[in-house]
C-alpha cells in the first residue's frame, strides 16, 4: 500500500483541527471578530483603513554619532595624476650583431690591433727620425772640432816649417819605408797622422781611398811623381792594399 495517501489524510486532519480550535478561540473571547472575517473575500485583499491600523510603538530616539574621519580617508583634495611621460623607444640591436656577437668581437679586436700598430711605427719613425738628426748633429760637430784642430795644427806647422825646412830639407821625410802605421785618420781622409808624429795631407782624388783608413793600420812611404802637384809620397795601406798620394805637411 503507497504511502502518499496515509500522509494527505494525516495532514488534513491537522489542518482541520487546528482551523476548528481557531473558530472555537475566537468565538468565546471578548475580543470582537476582525473586520476581514465578516468582509468578503473581495475585500481582505485590499489595505486596512486607518482606523484599523494598529498604532505604531514609539522607538527611543538615539543620539547621532559624531563623524569621525577614518586615518584611511585625506583632508586634502586629491591630488591630479600626473600625465603620463613619453617612453624612449627601445633600439634594438642589428640582426646581424646579435646574430654573430664573436663576429663583432672579432672586428673590434682588429681595429684594436691596426690602431696600436700604427701608433707603433709612428712611434718608430719618430725614434728613428730624432736619432739620425742626433748623429747628423754629432758628426757635424766632430767635423768643426778636427778643423779646428787642423787649422791650429796647420797655424803651429807654419810657424815652425822654416826652421824645420832649413834642417831637413823642403818636403823632405827622413822615415821613407815601411814600419809605420796611422795613429789618427782626421776629417775622413784628409789627413793622416803616423806613428812618428808626422802629418800628411792627402791628395783629394784618393781621399776616397784614405776615408775608411783605421788606427793601427800598416804604413809604407815611399815616393812618387804620379800624384798631383805637390803631392811627391806615395801611403800604402799593406792590411788592405790600398794606397793615397800625400803631401808631407811637418811633425806635430
């Protein structure tokens, strides 16, 4: 047997008792019946009249609360937001330098290079140029100071040539022959000084044989008449076969 029409009949039979107990309440207390029993159905839907309206309970009145500000709201207007700013625009690196980073490692390093190696050789040049012009300055002073010491050999052979002369004879060498050798080669070949003190001027046509004489080197004198005029000895150098005319100047 279902259940549903067990629990409807328990239901009405609740509704209805408790609709006869409400019936049996109103009619034996000294309250009268409200008004919406006696109306009509049409009119207990519609709104209570004035007079029917049960009085309203007066509400203690309560004290407003002050305002108080919260810490989280400002005293101060606003402030206005600041305008944006322009952003720089970002650049972005070639494609080919992102690409190949040793490429350019590569590069950079060789521009490194060239720049040090010309430094260098404008280094160089410089060093090189400011010594030629030391050694230029140096033989050119070594030069004036063996003329010098001519002119004031050649001033002291004048003043004692006559005396000398007289003794030994005009040009004559009293040490012709061999066992002599150059002590001094002055002002590249001009003049030879021997062993013995003697000067001789050297003929300028084999001065350039004379230039590159060196100290120490052997000497044999003898005469000659193939020279130029004047120039009556004949030097040979015998450690480099080599020979020059000369004029017998004196001692000094």
């Amino acid at each position: 047997m279902s259940r549903g029409p067990i629990i409807l009949g328990i239901v009405g039979c609740v509704a209805l008792c408790g609709w006869g107990g409400y019936v049996l309440y109103d009619c034996f207390s000294a309250k009268p019946m409200p008004a919406a029993a006696t109306q009509p159905p049409s009119a207990v839907n519609s709104p209570p009249s004035a007079a029917m309206r049960p009085a309203p309970v007066p509400v203690a009145a309560q004290p407003e609360a002050p305002f108080v500000p919260s810490e989280t709201m400002s005293s101060t207007r606003p402030e206005r937001p600041a305008a944006p700013q322009a952003v720089a625009p970002i650049r972005v690196a070639p494609a080919a330098t992102a690409a190949h980073p040793a490429r350019k490692a590569e590069a950079d390093e060789d521009n490194f290079s060239r720049a040090y190696q010309a430094m260098l050789e404008r280094l160089i040049q410089e060093q090189s140029r400011r010594l030629a012009e030391a050694k230029s300055q140096l033989a050119a002073a070594e030069a004036a100071k063996q003329r010098a010491e001519l002119e004031a050999l050649r001033t002291r052979m004048q003043a004692s040539g006559s005396a000398r002369t007289k003794r030994q004879g005009v040009g004559s060498y009293a040490g012709v022959g061999g066992g002599h050798w150059v002590t001094q080669n002055v002002d590249m070949g001009t003049f030879i000084i021997l062993e013995d003190g003697s000067l001789w001027e050297i003929d300028p046509f084999d001065k350039i044989d004379a230039m590159l004489w060196l100290p120490i080197s052997d000497i044999t004198v003898i005469q000659s008449s193939s020279g130029s005029p004047g120039y009556d000895y004949l030097l040979i150098n015998t450690d480099d076969g080599e020979k020059a005319h000369a004029k017998y100047v004196g001692k000094t």
